[in-house]
C-alpha cells in the first residue's frame, strides 16, 4: 500500500503540467492541472478531466486528492475538498473525477472549463489491495460511492481478477460507472430504488448465490451503511474479507486536525481512527458504519 505523506513533505510551490518533477522521490504533492473537460453525465454528476503532472498518477484506486475548489457565489471556499480518483490514465497523463454538484466546493468545481487551472493535492491515504489468492471479487456500491469503486476494477483487471459489480442507486438513469466496468470486463448488475432490486433481500440472495458459485473472494464496498452492513454479516459468515472505502468531512487531510475521526472495532475494542491518515480504505469487519 502506498503510505500516509506527512504535511512537511508537501512542495514549497504547486508544480504545474510539463515542469520538471522537483521531489521525484516524494509521494505527494501539490499540482496545478489543466482542465481537459468538464461534462455532465447525467443531472447529478460531472465528470473532471485533467492533465496532471506524472507524480499525481501514481494514485491508487481508494486514495484521494484534496481539490482546491473555485468559489461558486464569490465568498472564498475556505477548505480543499476530499474527492476519491475515479480513473488514472497513465499514458495519456489524465486524472478524472466524477462528482456530485451539491455543495458550495463542488458547484464551484462545476464551473471549471477546458483550459482551466486548477489546484489539487494528493495522492493520501491507504486504498484498496488486492490479495493475489484473490481471482474473483465482488464491487458493491451506491450513488457516488462507484466513482470510488471504479479504479478498483482498473486495478483488478490489471493483475487478472475477475470482478463482479452490482451497482446500485435510486433510479436506473443514476446508476453510476457502468461503462467504466463494462470496458474492464465486469459483470454488471445495476439495481435500483424504482423496481425494489436495490432492496437488502435482493442484494443478499445475488451475495449469496456469488459465494456458493465461487465467484466472491473477497468483497468491496462503498457509499451506503445498509449495503456495508449486509457484507460485513455474509462476509462473516462465509469467512469473506472485505474493504470499505469511507468517506467523512475533511480540513486539513493529513491527519492534523483529527475532523474525520471515526469509530471503529477491533479485537472487541472501540478506537478512533483518522480516515483521511488510517484510511481512506478499511477492513470491513472493523469498520462500526459508513
């Protein structure tokens, strides 16, 4: 797993798109990107493209960058936004993040256009591993939780593991990344609120029928406490190991301010833990709820 990077390892000044890499040895930085584009893909979401200096590619599907957003209104956006990569396109020199327009932070993403610079952080926390026993995983998401789960399935086809996602959401059109695991080779399953297959009942007899077939070694969730609640009971059960990928308020993202603690068990006992530092990512069978 690539590591926590401390705050005293950040770069004096933000190095931009076709400069010389100054901290090669470092794991993070601080970037000023190229917005490529900047597209709505459906009446919630945007989709950020952008060309990154080579370092920033070295995420790892679950990490996260913190994105120094424009204003929206003409007040100052005072804290970076925590937004988990959705895709790493190492040949081309592209980053993308899909989001969700709600708050003051990603309206003012919003309204980025190409040729657009703009300011990230990152790559910090722990994100997803995959086991090399592991050949056949299970991805279940919701909502903006499958851009987080999207570079899973990058990662996975890269090492060979076959990958089973059930995507979930409210309607059929908000189902998230399909396309994404549709060209990496993954079983779809979307599910959704408007025909009641999003329901637990439905999504447990699909787990269940995924682990007596041999197709469930390991699971993966993200974006709903009902669904990590669920495969945190099979995985039990069946002796399943899993990961979530949480995600919690941030202001600083290095670990400083201790904003984004959670609660979490382990060997019996309550700990806090640092999402932004400990996490992003965590064992599933330690983690209290998303």
């Amino acid at each position: 797993m690539t590591d926590f990077v401390s705050a005293s390892k950040y770069a004096a000044s933000p190095d931009r798109v076709g400069e010389p890499d100054r901290h090669p040895d470092r794991p993070a930085g601080e970037f000023i990107c190229n917005v490529l584009s900047n597209e709505w893909v459906n009446g919630e979401y945007k989709l950020l493209a952008l060309e990154t200096p080579p370092r920033a590619l070295n995420a790892r599907a679950g990490q996260f960058f913190h994105l120094l957003c424009p204003t929206p209104d003409g007040a100052e956006v005072w804290m970076r936004r925590p937004m988990s990569v959705y895709r790493i396109d190492k040949d081309a020199g592209h980053l993308q993040f899909l989001y969700k327009c709600e708050g003051r932070g990603t309206q003012g993403m919003a309204l980025l256009e190409p040729g657009d610079e703009f300011n990230i952080a990152g790559p910090f926390g722990i994100g997803f591993h995959l086991d090399p026993a592991w050949k056949n995983i299970v991805v279940l998401g919701r909502g903006v939780g499958l851009a987080t789960l999207a570079p899973l399935a990058q990662m996975a086809a890269e090492n060979g593991v076959h990958v089973t996602a059930i995507l979930s959401a409210r309607s059929a059109e908000l189902v998230m990344s399909r396309d994404m695991f549709d060209e990496l080779g993954a079983d779809v399953i979307a599910v959704n609120d408007t025909d009641h297959s999003s329901d637990v009942d439905n999504v447990e007899a699909i787990l269940e029928k995924l682990i007596a077939d041999g197709r469930a070694d390991a699971f993966f969730t993200c974006g709903s406490n009902r669904l990590l609640d669920l495969m945190k009971r099979l995985g039990k059960a069946h002796g399943v190991p899993g990961q979530v990928a949480m995600e919690q308020i941030m202001a600083c993202g290095l670990g400083a301010c201790y904003i984004c603690v959670r609660t979490f068990e382990v060997n019996g006992e309550k700990i806090l833990r640092r999402v932004c530092r400990e996490g992003p990512v965590f064992d599933i069978q330690e983690t209290v709820g998303w």
